[in-house]
C-alpha cells in the first residue's frame, strides 16, 4: 500500500440512492397535498432526505440524526440537505405532519 491518505472519489452511497429515486413523483405528491405550505425553511424534501438518512444509517432518535449530520454539515448541501440541522424542527414538521396525514389540522 502506498504511503498517505486515500482520497474517496466517486459520489457517496447516500447519494446514490437518492439519485435513484424518482423525485418527479415525490415532488408531484408534494405540490398534490399541498405538504409545504406554512414551511418556509424546512421542506419536505428536507424532511424526507434526513428520515432516508437515518434509516439508511441506523439512527435511533432525533438527537442521533442531529448529531450525525452536524458532524458532517460541510456535505449536507450536496447531499440535498438544504435547511440547517435542527431537533425542534424535525419534530415539529414529523408531528405536524404526521397529524395532517391523519387528517386533523
């Protein structure tokens, strides 16, 4: 093996999954239900990519996905993630959305 440090060079494995997925769709679905209306900062598409995250990284709790992403905030943008890492917001868009989908307001 030579000496020093292996560079990655390739698109990460998350990326690639997310590549793969039909965003048409997802957006079409978005724009049908009207999920980002009242979301200013906090999107559904940032709220899908942080729960494919954790679930493609077995994360066990907000804290855990906080925490894991913020060690790696300088890719979050090329990984999708638009919005800043935060707990509040993630629990507040997963139980307002999960409520709306349950059909209360």
């Amino acid at each position: 093996m030579l000496g020093g440090p292996v560079m990655h060079i390739g698109k990460l494995v998350f990326s690639q999954v997310i590549d793969s997925l039909p965003m048409h769709a997802f957006r079409r679905g978005v724009a049908r239900y009207d999920g980002n209306r009242y979301k200013k900062t906090f999107s559904c598409l940032d709220q899908y990519l942080r729960m494919t995250f954790a679930q493609l990284t077995p994360r066990e709790s907000l804290r855990d996905i906080e925490i894991c992403l913020r060690a790696q905030k300088d890719k979050l943008y090329h990984r999708g993630i638009r919005s800043n890492v935060s707990r509040n917001a993630e629990a507040n868009a997963n139980e307002r959305r999960v409520r709306l989908d349950r059909g209360g307001t």
